[in-house]
C-alpha cells in the first residue's frame, strides 16, 4: 500500500509493508528523460550521467530558484479569523536563500559531478571496473584498501552538523529539487543505452540507530523510486548486515547514484556496540570504492561521532565540513526578518523596523526571543499574529511577541534560556541543541561555520551566517562580517532559585546602559501587558 502527500515542492511517499515493518517515508522527486548537455568540463565529455543533468548554475540563478516565496493576498487580511489562521500558516513555509543555503547548494553542484568523473557507464572497462570494485568490497574489513583496485575513487562527500531547527534539511531538499531524482536514457550517440538514472537518494537514519534497518530501508526507498524489487530480492530472507551493505553497494552502482544522503545521522549514537562505526565505514567504502559521494547531515549531537577518528573527519571533508550555527542578529538576519514581515494577516500591519519603548525594533524582539532558530522564528510569527487577533489588538508589538514565547515555548524556555546567558552546565543536558561544540571544535584550527572559516576557540566561531545586503536581491555571496549586535558572554552562572532576580540584573551586565527593569524583562521575569490596552 502506497499513499502520497506533498511536503512543500518535494513529495513523499509512505509506503507500508505486509511483513508489518514500520513504514517508511521516502523524498520524492520527478522525473526526466535523458538529455544530453555540455557538461562545462571537456574532461567529462562523453559521460552521459553528466551531460544528463541540469546546467551548473551560478548564485544568482541559484537564489531565485531556491527560494520558496508563498502566495500573498493582501485581502485575506480581512478574511474571517479562522480563514486568517490557516493563511498565515502557509506564510511559514517561506523559504529565503541565505548565503549557508548558496554554499550548500555549490558544494552539491560540484560534487554530484565529480562523483560521476570516475564513473563512465559506456567507457570502456566501466562495467568489469564496478564489477572488481565490488567483489574486492571486503564489508569485514576495518577500512578499505585501494591497493586491491588501482581505480579506487577519492571522496567527495562531506558532513554537515549543526543545531535543531536552523534548516539544515529543508536546505539539503531545497537543493535536491534543482535536480530530477530519476533521468531515464534509452539511446546515447546513436547507439543503445538503457540505464534509469538514480540522481539523489535521502534516508533518514532508523530511530533505533539500526544499521541493518538504515539498509533495509535503502532498498525500500530505491524500490518506492524505480518500481523495483530489490527489498524482496537482497533483503527478504535472514541475511546478515555484512551481506546487506555489499549488495546496497551494487545497487548503487548499477543505478548510478549520483550522491547519497543520510539525515538525522546522530541517531546511530545509539547503535548496538560497533554498529554506529560499521556503517561510517561503510559509508566511506561506498564513497571510495564505488565513488557515490556520500552527505551526512545532523545535529550537534553527531560531533563525538563524526569526530572520533582523523581518518572519519579527513573523509568527510570533500567538500569542506559545514558547521550550521544559529543566525546573528546582523543584515542577514534582517534580510530574512524582513521577507517574513510581508506575510501579515493582521487589520493592521507594521514594519519590522518599527522601534519599541526600549530602543529595540520588531526584529530585534523577534531575534531576542527565537536566538536566531528559524524554526522558531517562523513559529512566532504566527503566534503572535493569532495572539493580536484573540485579543483584538490586531497588530503586532513587542509585548506580544513576548508574551507568546513565553506562553507557547514553556518547554524551550530552559533551553532558551541557558543558550542566552551561555550556561554550560545547563547546556550539556541537550547536546543537539548547543553542546560541546567549542569544546568538539577546539581541537581543530580551522571549522567552517555556516560557511565561513573560524578560528577555534576564538570567539569567532560563534560567527554566525555573513551578514548580506538587505533589499530585494538575493544576498551577496561574500559580503563583509558584522559583529553582532549583542555578545552571549559564555562565563555567566546559571541563576539559582535563591538570588534569581539579583543574576537575572547582573547576569547580562549593566554596561550596555540598561535599567534593572530592562534586564528584568530580558530575563521573562516582567510580563508584557501592552497587548491587553487599548490603543
């Protein structure tokens, strides 16, 4: 049974099997016929899984096609409340190409090209080359050794990691969607040529961080894809996980996979003993030996994984590792704020540069209150638009934006709030939102941080994405770093239960000219009440 449901651009599939195995739920794309391009390199001429695939594009061209820019009805803010409420939710789904986003999207350009380099289906050996490459896949084996195979491939696959809900995935589909899933080819150069093209495959990691399950689901999802049987075939009877990732090996060969992602890849921390190695093994076998670049994406919680061994973080630096920080509250951050601001619902509107009693503007509050989380971010926003509409108000203030993050992010208040005043105490308790990061970092001299090189354990690694002009262009791809607008001092105490109003005026400092209330009600100790006068 097989049922659909669109995810934004992309589709899914959940496909429930009879054998009573938890369905799974596959990224769908489209799909082409082949049709053969110049590949821009004159040393890839003559492979037709490059010439099959779309034009590289540059940022520009990238920007407007990544972006997501839902329908705006400036009527609809006169629509009845509860037509108003399903509106705005649709404004959420805005998707703004940030320059971490531009940088993914190029790394993926290339590497899906290079990937194929060393794979010519109609060059001359090619097929008894993969057929070696795989029967020299000893799956036993702690590392691969290329002296069985001079034509051994280098990786180009790398990781990304950062913290929970800065967009990670929705990027990496974003970008997929510039690329058709499937290409079929029939005819290349006048002479035959039947291959179904496998552009891009996501899994997520299994919940139980099973490795034999992570395969098991590879197989699924090809056959979800292709109309295959493989599952049936290489995973229906009682085989052994060593025997599943060789045979995952050749499916990837023979369907020409161009790149290979695996999301969520810090639930594999909680693998049975070696299994969690295994499969990072494996991933570097497949990159190496049959040359499917593989992408590893998760969240901070990965790092002790991915950055246990050199010779683990060497390989997942094809591209460059990519460390996904939250956004600094700089021109970036306003670009996006205000992209946002359009999609207001509310009788009366206001401007995200509107100034509150403190000096502060609408998208300072909203960076305050969110962290720079655009998961977050996007959340308030439509709070605070059906806060404004409940209570009549019918625009957005400050007060309001307080008050519903307040309200509505009980459970994130701790988290919030220990990121804020950087306690590390407090902070070790969630290590996918803001763990170790300076201290998994500290030992290298040079991370990139949403895209850009930071010096570790400078400050400078908290930098966050590269501020860009604001307007209506895409952002610039190199502009010049801002400091942000508010430092997060890291050596401030967690206020305790007995002097909690005393920290809660000194934990951030007095030196920035703010009164005690005003550090008061940074610290949600002073409720908002502006949203309940009238105007």
């Amino acid at each position: 049974m097989i049922s659909t449901k669109a995810a934004g651009d992309q589709h899914e599939l959940v496909k429930k099997f009879d054998d009573g195995c938890v369905p799974v739920i596959v990224n769908k794309g489209y799909e082409v016929d082949a049709r053969y391009l110049d590949p821009a390199v004159g040393e890839w001429a003559g492979n037709p899984y490059i010439e099959a695939l779309p034009p590289p594009l540059s940022d520009e061209q990238a920007g407007l096609r990544l972006a997501h820019i839902p329908k705006y009805d400036e009527q609809d803010r006169y629509a009845p409340d509860h037509h108003r409420r399903l509106a705005m939710r649709e404004g959420a789904k805005l998707f703004i190409q940030l320059d971490v986003a531009l940088d993914l999207q190029q790394r993926f350009q290339s590497m899906i090209r290079l990937g194929y380099s060393d794979r010519n289906p109609v060059g001359r050996g090619y097929r008894d080359g993969i057929e070696r490459r795989i029967e020299t896949f000893d799956q036993y084996a702690d590392q691969y050794d290329p002296g069985h195979d001079s034509s051994a491939t280098t990786a180009y696959g790398f990781n990304t990691v950062g913290m929970s809900g800065v967009g990670k995935s929705r990027a990496v589909l974003r970008i997929l969607s510039l690329y058709p899933q499937v290409i079929n080819h029939t005819c290349y150069r006048g002479c035959a040529f039947t291959n179904r093209q496998l552009v891009w495959l996501k899994l997520d990691c299994p919940f139980d961080g099973n490795t034999k399950g992570l395969c098991i689901q590879f197989f699924n999802a090809v056959d979800s894809i292709l109309g295959t049987d493989y599952r049936r075939n290489y995973a229906g009877k009682r085989r052994i996980q060593d025997e599943l990732l060789s045979d995952m090996a050749l499916v990837a060969a023979n369907h020409g996979v161009g790149v290979l992602v695996v999301d969520e890849i810090q639930r594999l921390n909680s693998a049975r003993s070696g299994g969690a190695q295994k499969m990072l093994d494996f991933f570097t076998h497949l990159d190496n030996t049959i040359g499917v670049p593989v992408v590893k994406i998760g969240t901070y919680k990965a790092l002790p994984l991915l950055s246990g061994e050199f010779s683990q973080m060497r390989r997942g630096t094809g591209q460059g590792d990519l460390i996904w920080d939250r956004m600094e509250n700089d021109r970036q951050w306003h670009y996006f704020v205000e992209k946002l601001w359009r999609y207001q619902y509310t009788h009366k509107t206001c401007t995200c540069d509107d100034q509150c009693n403190d000096g502060l503007t609408l998208a300072d509050v909203l960076y305050e209150e969110s962290l720079g989380i655009v998961d977050i971010a996007l959340k308030l926003f439509v709070f605070a638009q059906e806060r404004a509409i409940a209570t009549g108000k019918e625009v957005i203030t400050p007060g309001i934006i307080r008050k519903v993050a307040a309200d509505k992010l009980k459970m994130l208040t701790p988290v919030l709030r220990a990121i804020r005043l950087g306690d590390k105490q407090a902070l070790s308790r969630y290590e996918d939102a803001y763990p170790a990061l300076k201290d998994h970092l500290s030992q290298n001299t040079g991370v990139r941080v949403n895209g850009n090189l930071a010096s570790v354990p400078e400050a400078a690694m908290f930098v966050g994405n590269p501020p860009a002009e604001s307007g209506g262009d895409p952002p610039s791809p190199n502009p010049e770093p801002i400091p942000p607008k508010r430092e997060i001092k890291l050596n401030k105490p967690a206020p305790t239960r007995k002097n909690r109003l005393n920290d809660a005026v000194t934990a951030t400092g007095t030196a920035d000219g703010k009164t005690a209330y005003d550090l008061l009600q940074r610290a949600e100790h002073v409720g908002a009440g502006d949203e309940f006068l009238d105007d």
